[in-house]
C-alpha cells in the first residue's frame, strides 16, 4: 500500500489477487460440484449460487434424498476448501396444497436450514406457489423509485429530449422489468399487470403526454411495445435461442402425456415456459420452423481459420463505371488465374421466394430456401453448396465468384457467433485446405453483364428444388419479430376512435423535437388531450364548450373546426382547409406553433 510492501513469499496456488483468469478458475473448479448430486437430485449452479431440488409425493423420501446431497456437497467442499454456511441458505417447500406435506427438515453440520416461504435466486424471487406475486410486487416498488430519475431530467416545458429519456427508461427500468420475465412470465395475468403501471406512468414521463391519455397512445407516440407483447417477444426469442444451442438445459425438458392431459383438464393454469413459448408461435408461421445449431466451438483458439478474398475491381465506383469496363477488368483477372476452374455463387430473395444457385463449367445447382432466411443467408448457402460439390473433384484449383461483400467480410472476421452457415464454410474449407485443395475466393460486382454471376442470379430466382436447411437464429428473429409488430399493428387498427389513430394510422418512428417544450405540446396534439380540453376529467368540472359553435372543444374543433380562428388559418397555412395530418402529420406545419400563439391557445396544451 503506497510506499509500504509486504513481506517476499512463494506463490505456490491460485492467482494473484483481481486476476482475469480469478472467476475462470473458480467456475471450473466449483462446477464440479454438480457431479457429486445423486440423479433423483437436480441442481443449478451460477458462480457460487447454488440451487438442489427434488420432487415427489413422498416427502419423506424427498426429505432423505435432499440430506443425502447435502451431505455429499458438504463432504465435498471440505475435501476441496470451501464451506457451506447454514446461515446464507434456505429451504422452499412449492406445493400448491394448503398443510397437506409437512415441510422438510434438511441439516448441514447439524443445523437446520430454515424454511421460508419465498427465496431469491440470481435477481427472482421464487414464493412456495410459484405465483410470483411478491417477485413483480418488489420488482414494482424498485422501479417506482427509478421514475424518479426521469421526473428529475425533465418536465413538460424543459429537460432533456424524450430520445434520451427513453434510453434511460430502458436501460435503468425496462431492463430490469425484462429480466427474468421468462421465469415470472408464468404468473396470473392480473399479477403481470401490476407492472403496466410503471411502463405507463413512465412512457407519460419521456413523451409529456397528459395525464388522461390513452395507453394505446402512449404506446404509438414512444413506440414501445405493451409488456405483454414485450414478454412474449422476449421468451419467444430465447426459446429461440435455446434451439441454437447444442445441449442446452431447455431442450432436455419434456411434457409427459400425463402432464399434457392435466394441464388440458384445467385451463385455467398457466403452462411452463416451453408450452408458453409454443402457443406463441402456433398463430405464426414458426411453430414448426427448426433453428439452425451454432457449434461455438468448431475451431479450437490456436487454429483460428485465415480467410482473404480477392477485389479487382477495387478503385471503381459502380454508379459511375461502364458495365464494359467491369467486363474488361473481369476478362483480365481470370487472364491471371486461367488455370483456377471458376465457381459463381449467388442469392436471391423476392417476395414469396428465397433461392441460391451455383454455377460450374460442368453443372448448374440451384436451391429454394425456406421463406424466413434472408439473402445473406442465401449468398452464404450458395457459397456452402459450391464447396460442397468442389469436395468429391479430382481437381485441385478452384475460385469461387460471389457478389456479396457482406458474406466475404464475414468470412474475413472469425467469430464465435458468427452466422452458422459461415461458421460451416470455414470448417468445409479448413478441411479441403488439408486435403490439397486451392481455392481461392473474389468478389465480382453483380448485374454488370458478367456471364457467369448473371447465370447464377437467374437460377437463384428460379431455383423450385428445397434445400432441407434448418434456419439461422438471426433469420427466426427477424421473421418473429416481424410478426410480432404486425400483430402490434392489427390492435391498433381496431383502435378507430382513437385521435392518435387518425393522425398516426401505422406504427412507425416520427422524428422528435430536439427542443423539449414543443414537443411535448406537439405529442399531446397528435394524442388529442391536452390540459385545456381534457384536465375537466380530472377534477371533475364540465366539458368547456366553444362559445361560438356550442359543441366541445377539441385539438381537432380548434384546429380546423372553430370558424372564429379562419382568418389565422389563411394567414399562417395559406389554406382555409387542412387535414388534421397536414398539421400535426409526420411533416408537421412549421406554423403550427405561431398559429397556437396568435390564439392564445399555445400555453393552454
């Protein structure tokens, strides 16, 4: 410490203190803790928090087998260093019955781990009926603590913007409403909604809207998601996810036909979290869809693959250069490597239609795809089945023609999560490499009238043959949350007396003001309430009535209605009749603002 140094001593164990490698370590060592749990007893461990359990009818059989862990984790952890502290742990005892079991009684060292009646575990609070009632309970009252800090940055004439309110609300909010939601995601439907509250209140925060504003509004005007969708969009993706990955816990969990029948016979409970995920996907299209695996592990750090492409077109912009003079520079370069067999590769992908060709001297390949991949995908599948017809040749020189950048780039910087198929194509060419192959891959513009990359775009776009190909993660996703936002659409659109819904019919991203008095005032007029026509629901007073017209006021009765404002009207927009879009629209007047002056009206919204 400072000027002050210990005494010299050899080192013979561990790491230095603060080590990268400290937490590495300690995972690898204490990982292996899971292997001295009996099979009766499953266990979850993250870093130090462990977690056993065991289910049955008998709870004196359970009581025993639960012992018997613990004893063997005891032994264990004193064999190696550690200790388990009776202190820090705790037993729940999930039943749904009322005194039918009595609670176990499980000891380490011979002291009783007390039973509780709610346990948190890795941020989620888990009660005995797992209603997760006191979980969004918790959960609600940290973030009604958190609105705090948007109440701080802004008011309705002043603070910051509601881009950045939005940013904040989702990175210090949204995301802890979001965490665990897969888990919690099983409570009763009038427990979830505790939480629309928060996302309410805070989504009024970042936009200004007036405190009598419609939540389907407020939803449009900040496009955020409700948390419905939200969780469904979020335990869809990481089933999802989970398909992805080789082994994972999720995809070793089955429905036995019993379970299925019970769960048929009452309705009314709610399914675990890969039934949920199911029913999610049975109104789309992606109920049978099966997600491509991603082997994190195909090469190993010290055989990390080299992968360059060649460019001879480098220099030339295709807006500004004659298609001849790509044709002349193509006759060139194959000129230089005359002796390599030329592949072309292509992707292709239209409305209906997803398909990839390949194009040999000797042969013409061409796949349809499944409808979700992407033409990324498709280039890099073209690419696959190209290498894959190279494999069986006796000859040794090829090069591989594709007009995707992209797929090259991404060939180019090897990553763990890399696309799947990218992921294959460095492992089919590691392995043709080995073999004696030279393949060679170049990057050739596309519809420039090169013979051989326009042969293999018209086979793509016409390719009727399926390729049986599992879909990358990135493609579902996309597809999901395509679906997701259409169906976000289809409420919104039965949403017709809605005032935002004249103005905003589709769910899109305005731009925002950057100063924060105007836009507030211009989302509570696209909203339709503003403090002058509807604070009377709020303390209970009359509708105000226009006194010239005799009807209620309204943004919509002030802004094109009211005959005594028509000589404003001509004098700021030109025109005596104007749309409600034409004002307060995505393009807004840009004298909107001085008319609601010249009336009066600005300071009232």
């Amino acid at each position: 410490m400072g000027n002050f140094y210990s005494n010299h001593f050899i080192q013979s164990e561990g790491v230095p203190q603060g080590s990268v490698l400290s937490v590495t370590l300690f995972i690898v060592h204490l990982s292996q803790i899971l292997h001295r749990l009996p099979s009766s007893v499953h266990g979850n461990l993250y870093v130090d928090d462990l977690q056993i359990s065991c289910q049955g009818s008998n709870m004196v059989l359970i009581e025993r087998q639960l012992q018997n862990a613990v004893n063997k984790l005891v032994a264990w952890c004193n064999n190696n260093g550690h200790a388990i502290s009776p202190e820090k742990s705790r037993c729940v005892h999930f039943c749904r019955k009322r005194s039918i079991h009595l609670d176990p009684v499980i000891h380490i060292n011979n002291v009783a781990i007390p039973v509780v009646n709610e346990i948190r575990f890795l941020g989620v609070i888990f009660d005995r009926k797992l209603t997760f009632l006191p979980h969004v309970l918790h959960l609600r009252k940290r973030c009604e603590r958190s609105l705090n800090i948007l109440k701080v940055l802004s008011r309705t004439s002043w603070g910051a913007d509601r881009t950045s309110l939005l940013r904040i609300y989702q990175a210090v909010i949204l995301s802890s409403i979001d965490y665990g939601c897969m888990a919690y995601g099983s409570a009763r439907p009038t427990v979830l909604r505790r939480l629309d509250t928060i996302h309410h209140s805070a989504l009024r925060i970042c936009s200004g809207a007036f405190r009598t504003s419609p939540v389907e509004s407020l939803y449009v005007i900040c496009h955020q998601l409700p948390l419905h969708l939200r969780r469904q969009k979020i335990s869809a993706l990481y089933f999802f996810r989970a398909q992805s990955v080789p082994k994972h816990p999720i995809s070793q969990l089955t429905f036995s036909v019993f379970l299925r029948r019970l769960y048929a016979a009452r309705p009314s409970h709610i399914l675990p979290f890969c039934e949920r995920a199911k029913m999610l996907l049975h109104d789309s299209d992606l109920n049978n869809v099966s997600v491509q695996l991603s082997d994190f592990f195909t090469f190993p750090p010290w055989e990390i693959p080299q992968f360059s492409f060649l460019n001879p077109f480098s220099g030339f912009d295709k807006s500004s250069t004659a298609p001849v003079t790509f044709q002349q520079l193509f006759h060139h370069h194959r000129y230089q490597y005359s002796s390599f067999i030329p592949i072309f590769t292509d992707g292709s992908k239209s409305d209906g239609h997803v398909g990839c060709g390949v194009v040999s001297p000797s042969d013409t390949l061409s796949y349809r795809l499944h409808n979700f991949c992407s033409v990324f995908t498709a280039e890099l599948v073209a690419i696959f089945c190209a290498l894959r017809e190279i494999s069986p040749s006796n000859q040794r020189k090829f090069i591989i023609y594709t007009d995707s950048m992209s797929a090259l780039q991404t060939l180019s910087h090897y990553d763990i999560q890399m696309h799947p198929v990218a992921l294959k194509i460095l492992s089919i060419l590691h392995f043709l490499r080995k073999e004696g192959f030279s393949i060679i891959f170049c990057w050739v513009p596309s519809h420039v009238g090169i013979s051989g990359n326009e042969t293999a775009d018209s086979v793509a776009k016409f390719a009727s043959t399926f390729l049986t190909q599992d879909i990358p993660y990135s493609d579902v996703k996309k597809s999901f949350v395509s679906h997701l936002h259409a169906t976000w659409q289809n409420n919104w659109d039965l949403q017709m007396n809605n005032k935002l819904h004249f103005v905003k019919p589709f769910i899109d991203m305005w731009p925002i003001l950057p100063i924060r008095e105007l836009d507030v005032k211009l989302s509570r007029l696209r909203i339709g309430h503003t403090r002058f026509t509807h604070k009377h629901l709020i303390f209970g007073e009359r509708t105000p009535v226009c006194p010239t017209c005799h009807t209620d006021f309204s943004v919509t009765h002030i802004l094109i209605e009211c005959p005594s404002f028509k000589s404003h009207r001509e004098y700021h927009f030109n025109s005596p009749s104007l749309t409600l879009q034409d004002l307060v629209g995505e393009k807004y007047h840009p004298n909107i603002f001085h008319f609601l002056k010249t009336i009066g009206f600005f300071m009232s919204i």
